[in-house]
C-alpha cells in the first residue's frame, strides 16, 4: 500500500500546508486506507462492501482512476467499495483519491476479480476462485498430482477400474494410463492411488483395487504397482496380494494408500463389516486380523515386509480399532499421520494416528488410557468423511500454513482447520471452504489433494475442481 503525498493546494502563498489560511477549508486529508487491501472478488457475486478510513481533514470528494472493474462502485461521498463485478478482470492497480478544498490524499487499491464460480459450487471462501479441470468422468475415486515439472493429474474411476491422466494444458487424455477388472458395488472397485515419493525417476504408481476371484485365488484386494511409459501403465506387479475384503454386502473396505515420509506404503482397511475385525490380534494365516486397522509396509522389496511398530514383525499393523478410514495425510514438517474414520450412524472422527494406538473401534471400551488414540474432532451426526489433506501454505499464504482440509460426502463441503501445537493437534478453529450444491450424488466429495503450486484439487462423481488462490 503506497499513501500518496498531500496535494498542499495554495501552499506557496498561504504560507502553510493546509494551515486554516483565509479560504483555506480547513484540514486536508493526510492517508487513506481501506478494510481489505488487495481486494479479491468474483464475477457474479455482490462484495461486501470495502470501508475507506481517513486521516486528517474530512473529504468531500472521493474520485478513482483507471475506471473500476464492470460492476464495482466507490461511494463519491464515503469512499467505499461496493456492487458486483460482472465479469472477470485481472489484477490491477486504482488509486482512490480523497479531496477537500485544503488538499488530498490517495491510496492505491488493488483489485482482482476472478471468474464465476463452476454451477456445482454452492460458496467457496471469498479470496479464491475454482475452475473445472475436466467433467463428464464417472466416480473419480482418489487423486494425485505429479510433482513439478510433470504435474500431471491421476485419477481413478472407481467402477470402471481406470487409471486416467489428466495433462497441464491440454486436458484429460483419451487413453487410459491403465484398466483393471474390478469388483463394483459397495466399497469396492478401483480404490487407492498414491504415486511413489520417487516418481520423477521411477515412474512408479500404486492402486488399490478390489480383483475378483480367479486361478487359485478368491475375491482380494490387492496394491499393484505400474510404470510410466510415455504416458502409458506398463509392468503391472501386485506389490501386496491377498488383502481382506468385505464378502457381506461390499462395504467397509476402507481403501486409501499413501507413501509416509521413510518411503514405507501405508494402506488403510475398513473392519470388512465385523467391528471384531478391528480389535483382533494380528495371526498369520487370518486375514480378517488386518481389519479395521492401518497397515505399513516397506515395498522397496518384494515381497514387501510389514514395517510396523510391533513385537511380531510379521503384523504390519501401524494402529487398529478404526471402523472404515477412507483419507489419510501426511503432516508435510513432522511427517505425523492423520485420518479420517466413519462411525455406524454418528461418531464419524479426525483422529491423530499414532503407531500402536487403538482407536476404540470394536472394543466396547475398557481399554486402558495409554492404548487409546487421539480423536481430534468428532461428529454427532453422519458427515462421511471420505478425504483428507494437508496444506503448507504454498501460494496461499503463510495463513493456509499448517491447515487441514477435511471431504465429507453427506453433506458435499470441504471443512478447513487451523491448526497448532507441537504435534498439530490443536484445532484453532474450524470453518466450511467450500460446499456444493446438492444434485443426487453428482457432487459429492470423493477426494481432495494439493498440488505443486499449492492449488487444491477435489473430485466428485462426475467432476474434478482445481481451487486457487486469486
């Protein structure tokens, strides 16, 4: 913000700036500022409107130049911004002027107006704007974003047991990266997807995917691995096989995958529609053992070996007692992990996972204090909290520093948490970012992932957003 200096009108004859000489008005205004400087608006959307301050003597004109943005307004008597921009403008300089007849003072303003929110969003947090990165796909399940310089999007279709890619620039590629058989229904399908942390080399990408029986083997999950070629998905390898899965009504699988900072895969399990599942104590041979619970595995080797936190280093079990965890995340300084879990009919949870805590799942209580993990937030009523991710701040902001953006799909919003304390576990406040209209299941949040430049991305049944700061 520059305060320009005061316009002394007569100064060399009355001998004083603005000094009360004979018709001199009074004081001149010495600074302006405004509530909100720069100003991010959207197209189509009324502004709250922007308070001008003073200093020194009262205004009674108020003047800006180049011309507003279409649509926006400055009170001639008040100086305030007001109206509704109605179209899109870059940023750009204004430099509001107030005057009286002693002099002036100015300021300059800095505006930005950015498009109109996508038909799907019903609010989005004022300051950001969302754009479609490519709709018309069918139940985009989770999502990754390559690193820079690559910054491809992946995603899976759940149903359709595809891998797809889209390309920066040029939009989603009509090529599958790669198609599996999967099973349908329920929570089942194409699941996790997580790309290796060393994948501008390897060109390593992992899924999660729910295979149907054949050979000697029955219904599974399974976590393959694939690599990038040109584009392509090649060399299929099932990294981990025969994992659990719901053989009731398909439910409960859980299905999330995500690289820890030491580079070890971590798979979450739903408690495949048992909540025993989640208390069991881990047995060989038993693969409801796994329910219930999240997994760490070291894949750098195959097969891969459990790399947990246990006296039988066989259990790969990083932490149980969890009903159906769907998002996980990383905290980017500490290299903590957190996830989300969904409760029966109430209870769904943020929780701070802790190697070898036990979350209650199943338990029927009278565990000991010492075992029990640490819910951060719990809901009384159902939100189905499907996804979860961290954000540094990159591009947003030293205030988006250390947040948590939480997906839910009952209720189609995405919740931001500030966050503090030594572990991040303290929330500082928690706030709705964003929420979409309600359309069947056409906008319900499956998925939401930062990429390089620090944009958020989020992808529905039908659809995947890019939301960025303006």
């Amino acid at each position: 913000m520059r305060t320009a200096a005061v316009l002394c009108l007569g100064a060399l004859l009355a001998g004083a700036c603005g000094g009360g000489g004979s018709g001199g008005g009074g004081a001149p205004p010495t600074g302006v500022s405004y509530a909100l400087n720069p100003c991010a608006y959207r197209a189509g959307e009324p502004i709250a409107p922007n308070a001008a301050s003073v200093t020194g003597g009262a205004p009674t004109t108020w003047s800006v130049a180049p011309d507003l943005p279409a649509g926006l307004l400055l009170d001639p008597t008040t100086g305030s911004l007001t109206g509704t921009p109605l179209a899109p403008a870059p940023t750009a300089t204004y430099v509001v002027t107030a005057a009286n007849a002693a002099g002036a003072a100015a300021v300059d303003l800095q505006v930005t107006v950015g498009p109109a929110l996508p038909a799907a969003f019903a609010s989005l947090a004022a300051g950001f704007a969302a754009e479609t990165v490519v709709a018309g796909v069918v139940k985009v399940g989770k999502l990754a974003v390559a690193p820079f310089p690559d910054e491809r999007i992946f995603f899976t279709e759940v149903d359709s047991g595809q891998v797809r890619v889209v390309e920066p620039g040029t939009g989603l590629e009509p090529t599958p990266f790669a198609t599996l058989s999967v099973l349908q229904g329920g929570h089942r399908g194409l699941l996790g997807l997580a790309l290796a942390p060393d994948f501008l080399q390897s060109g390593h990408v992992f899924v999660l995917a729910c295979l149907p029986a054949g050979g000697a083997q029955a219904d599974r999950m399974a976590v393959l691995r694939f690599t990038d070629v040109d584009g392509v998905g090649t060399n299929a390898t099932a990294v981990l096989d025969d994992l659990p899965i719901s053989a009731v009504t398909g439910i409960n699988n859980g299905g999330e995958i995500l690289f820890d900072a030491a580079g070890r895969l971590l798979v979450s399990l739903g408690d495949l529609e048992d909540p025993a599942n989640a208390q069991k104590v881990y047995a060989a041979g038993d693969p409801t053992s796994l329910g219930g619970r999240v997994l760490r595995y070291d894949v750098t080797t195959l097969p891969p070996v459990a790399d947990a936190p246990n006296a039988d280093r066989a259990d790969p079990t990083w932490c149980k007692g969890l009903r159906n965890t769907f998002g996980l995340a990383l905290q980017p300084t500490t290299g903590d992990l957190f996830g989300v879990d969904n409760g029966a009919a109430s209870d769904d949870e943020l929780n701070y996972l802790q190697p070898g805590k036990n979350f209650e799942w199943g338990a029927g209580g009278g565990l000991p204090g010492a075992q029990v993990g640490f819910k951060m937030r719990n809901y009384a009523t159902e939100i189905v909290p499907t996804s979860l991710c961290w954000h540094d701040g990159t591009g947003w902001g030293a205030d988006f520093a250390n947040n948590l953006f939480l997906g839910s799909y009952d209720d189609q919003k995405l919740r931001r948490f500030e966050v503090s304390g030594a572990a991040f576990t303290d929330i500082d406040a928690e706030t709705d970012f964003c929420e979409l209209v309600l359309a069947g299941n056409d906008n319900k949040i499956l998925d939401v992932c930062p990429g390089p430049d620090g944009s958020l991305y989020v992808s529905t049944f039908t659809a995947i957003y890019r939301i960025v700061r303006l």
